[in-house]
C-alpha cells in the first residue's frame, strides 16, 4: 500500500465514522465538527485520487468538499 492510498483510507474513515455519528444521534449535522471532518476527509481521499484518477470520484468527492465547506459556514455564522 502506498502513501496515497493510506491518505484515502483515513479520508474514508473519517467520513464513515462522521455518518456513523450523526445516523447514532451522537452529533449533529449542524455541529460544525460534522462538516468540517467531512471536508478534511473529502480532501484526503482527493488526494489519493489524483494519483490514481477516477474522474466521477473526483466529482463526488469535489461536491462532497464543497457541500461540507457550505455546511461548515453556515453553522460557524449560527454559532
């Protein structure tokens, strides 16, 4: 296994563990740890996508970052 490919594997991790967490009623979609580890683990799996490129994972991934960013400020302000 290489390095890229542990990257997306921890980028994975985090984005089950962050749906894990909310479907188990243990957090919040509107906690902005929720969006932000989704956006750090989106990122991570960018990563080891661009060393083995898939371009409809790079789209999801690209919206998944996005939608997370979005959700990440739009609490932030709530706060």
């Amino acid at each position: 296994m290489e390095y890229h490919d542990i990257i997306g594997a921890i980028g994975v991790a985090l984005v089950v563990l962050m749906y894990l967490l909310l479907q188990s009623g243990r957090m919040a979609a509107t906690n902005p740890h929720f969006s932000l580890w989704n956006a750090v683990g989106s990122m991570l799996i960018l990563i080891s996508l661009f060393h083995a490129f898939n371009f409809s994972a790079v789209l999801i991934e690209v919206f998944w970052l996005a939608i997370s960013i979005y959700g990440f400020a739009r609490s932030w302000r709530a706060a």
